[in-house]
C-alpha cells in the first residue's frame, strides 16, 4: 500500500479521479478543472492546494485525496480541510482510502493543526460509515453555504447593502 505527495506527472491521473468523484456525487455537469488549473494549484508559485495519491499495485494512481490549509480563530492554529477523497471503486477496501486520511491526520499532528474536516453529502452513507469508523462526528448544528456563478458574481457587484 503506497501513499505520497501528489507530482506533477500525476496531474492528468488526478483530474481524472476527481471527475470520477463528481459522477459518483452525481455532479459531473459542475466539474470545470483543467489540468493546467490542477497543476498551478498544486505547483505554481504559491500552492494553495496539496494533495496526495494512492498507488494500486501495478503503481497506477488510483486514489487522492486534496486538501488545503484551514484556520480556526478559536483555536489559533491552522487546520486542514479535506476537499476531496477518492479511491476507485476496484481498489476499495484495501486500506487505501484509510491510508490517505491517516495521512492528513498525521499530518495535522507533526504540524500542529487542531483540526481536520470535510463534507459530506447526507446520501453518502458508505462514505459517512467510514469516516465514523476513523472515529470521525459530524458537526451537528452547521450548515454549508455556498456562494458560485451567477449568484456570485450578482452579490459581488450588489452595493446596496454595504454598510459604510
């Protein structure tokens, strides 16, 4: 079982799982990433987005998980928020999506994050049953609210309700 930081030649592999994750969640029509988005995000200047893959055994990418640095006001310290966790369906089972979650854990703990989350979506049950046998709770009385498209960019250009 083989897990390590995301390359750059793993790009192309990586896209491709996270289209996989967006059929599985019933989202594929919302997927724009480019690998040229992937790889800056990863790799330019400035990475803002790390991530990790998992290897199958013939050494294909076959599992990933992405994340970014969080902070927690009420505790001071960074955290990480797991934005996507993947393993094709073929290759579960095996450890590797536990793999791949221990290893932001540890993470946290070598740095000295408080926290690690993520999102789940209600229907997920697989994917809820895992994460609670990590020992993982959900965080009861907060709900995701999410701003994109035209939404966005109307509540961007609305000044009316700026409070000066």
């Amino acid at each position: 079982m083989t897990v390590r930081p995301v390359g750059p030649d793993d790009v192309p592999a990586v896209v491709g799982l996270v289209r996989e994750l967006a059929d599985y969640e019933r989202a594929v029509h919302e997927v724009r990433l480019t690998e040229e988005q992937l790889h800056t995000a990863l790799f330019g200047d400035s990475p803002a987005l790390f991530g990790h893959v998992a290897l199958g055994p013939d050494g294909a990418v076959v599992g990933t998980a992405l994340w970014f640095l969080s902070f927690s006001t009420w505790r001071g310290t960074h955290g990480i928020h797991l934005e996507d966790l993947y393993v094709q369906p073929a290759h579960r089972g095996g450890g590797l999506g536990r793999e791949l979650l221990r290893t932001l854990a540890a993470t946290c703990v070598e740095r000295g994050y408080d926290r690690l989350e993520w999102s789940v979506l209600d229907w997920n049950e697989p994917s809820i049953a895992f994460y609670r046998a990590a020992g993982a709770v959900p965080v009861d009385g907060w709900t995701v609210f999410r701003l994109t498209d035209d939404a966005l960019a109307g509540f961007a250009a609305d000044r009316r309700g700026r409070a000066g």
